[in-house]
C-alpha cells in the first residue's frame, strides 16, 4: 500500500479550485494569511503544507481535505450539486454576506 503523499496532484486540486473559485494566487494567499510565492509553490507541487495550512485552504474552498490530499470526494459531483454542497457547507455569516452580494449584483445583470 502507498503511504507517500502526491504534492504535485494536492498542487493541482488546489489551482483547478482557486480557478474554479477566479481568485488570482495574490487573492487567496490574502484570504488566508499566507504568501503568494507560497501558494505559488503549493500549486506546483515544490512544497507540502501543514496540517493547519491544508484546514486553511479546505475552508477557503469549501471543499473536503480528504479531497485535496486525494481526489476524493468531490470527483463526480455536477454543478448544480456542487452549488448545492458549497451552500450547504456555509456559514450563517457567510450565507448572509453571499445574499447581501446577490441582492448587489442582481439589478446589475438582469436584462
């Protein structure tokens, strides 16, 4: 059984969700208190985090750790299972700032 860990493919979970989210490197990093040179180096795969940095990252994305670390979890979810999960996964604070923004952006894009 292989126990080593896969920071190349962690890495790159970590940029397709920072993308799926369309936070640049510079955003995230100042969302959670970390560098962008270091998320720069996590996405490559040139550096393993710490189990604090790994929870950091998780509830940034919303997403599990076991998913980060592995794959698993969230592989054959569609979207609108994903919206749902991500919900479902927020916050009462965060639920709140989420509505205050739909009710912002809305009469911006209806036609």
């Amino acid at each position: 059984m292989e126990h080593e860990v896969d920071n190349k493919g962690i890495g790159e979970r970590i940029r397709k969700e920072r993308e799926k989210l369309a936070l640049t490197r510079e955003k995230l990093a100042e969302i959670i208190d970390l560098s962008p040179l270091y998320i720069g180096q996590l996405e490559r795969g040139e550096r393993q985090m710490s189990l604090n940095t790994l929870m950091k990252i998780s509830n940034c994305f919303h997403v599990s750790t076991d998913y980060l670390l592995k794959g698993k979890d969230a592989a054959n979810i569609n979207y609108g299972e994903q919206k749902s999960s991500l919900i479902d996964r927020c916050s009462e604070e965060e639920m709140s700032i989420i509505e205050d923004m739909i009710r912002v952006i809305l009469p911006h894009i209806k036609k």
